[in-house]
C-alpha cells in the first residue's frame, strides 16, 4: 500500500489551497467545529470538580466557638463569653448558652440560615444566638471558609 497522498483537489479541505480557495463560511464552521470539540472536553473535565466542591461545602464543619474560645459560652448576641455563675442552667434564664456538642456543617448551617430550620440539638434561643455567632465569623476563624462558601455557594 501507498502511503502517500493523493493529488490535492478541489474537493479535499486539508489542501492549503482549497483553505484559500474556500469560502470564508466554511473555513469559519471548520473553526467552529474544533472549537466546538475542545469546549466540550471541557465542560467534561470541569463538572466533576464543581460536583465535588458542592459536596465539600455540604460536609465542611464550623465550630462553635471556634478551637481558640473552647469552654466559653455564646451569648443571645452571638458574642464568646465566659460562662456565667450558674453555668449550663443560665441559658434556661437567658444566659449564655453552652457550646454544641460538636461542630455543625455547612449543609445544618444552609438549612438553618435560608430554610428556616433549626440547627440540631439547640432550642429556638440557643439556635438564634448560635446563627448569629455564625453570621459574625471573621477571616482567620475557624469555620469562616465554610462560612463563605455556604454564602456563595456555585451553582
């Protein structure tokens, strides 16, 4: 067999020739093609990060308070505070509430904020002063990545 090509003609759209020949039309779907090919590799190789960066802010955790302010209450404003005299029974007059006892995660966080439902294990009080402690979280915080990608979630 030969391997070599054949004489270029009219009909062949690789030849230079028939590229300078052709009209601008199909020299442009040609474009359009290829660039057709290499966007959807893309969305391809793109949809499964995004997948895995929406999993990621469902499961990531915010503590509250953070690591730094372990053993302190939060008050009805969302501030750390020491505990107050009568400890854990003070949240039943309105005091300072205990830490959770574990950290929430993005997912309870999101339903809390924008659904309406209540993180879990807390009453409307302790639920409300949490929220608001969230809501106050700061760069350098624990939980404040978490935090903004609950905000700014992709879609």
């Amino acid at each position: 067999m030969d391997d070599t090509p054949s004489e270029p003609g009219p009909a062949s759209g690789f030849a230079p020739e028939a590229q300078a020949d052709a009209p601008a039309s199909s020299v442009t779907s040609r474009r359009m093609l290829m660039l057709g090919a290499v966007g959807a590799s893309t969305v391809i190789a793109v949809r499964p990060a995004l997948a895995q960066t929406t999993a990621s802010v469902l499961n990531c955790q915010i503590p509250v308070p953070g690591p730094g302010d372990a053993g302190k209450y939060i008050d009805r404003n969302g501030n750390v505070v020491n505990p107050g005299p009568l400890g854990p029974l003070g949240a039943l007059f309105g005091g300072p509430y205990p830490p959770p006892s574990r950290p929430f995660t993005g997912e309870e966080v999101r339903n809390a904020l924008y659904n309406g439902m209540s993180l879990p294990g807390t009453t409307y009080y302790s639920n409300d002063a949490y929220l608001k402690y969230i809501k106050k979280l700061s760069g350098g915080q624990s939980g404040y990545t978490c935090f903004l990608s609950i905000q700014n979630p992709r879609t």
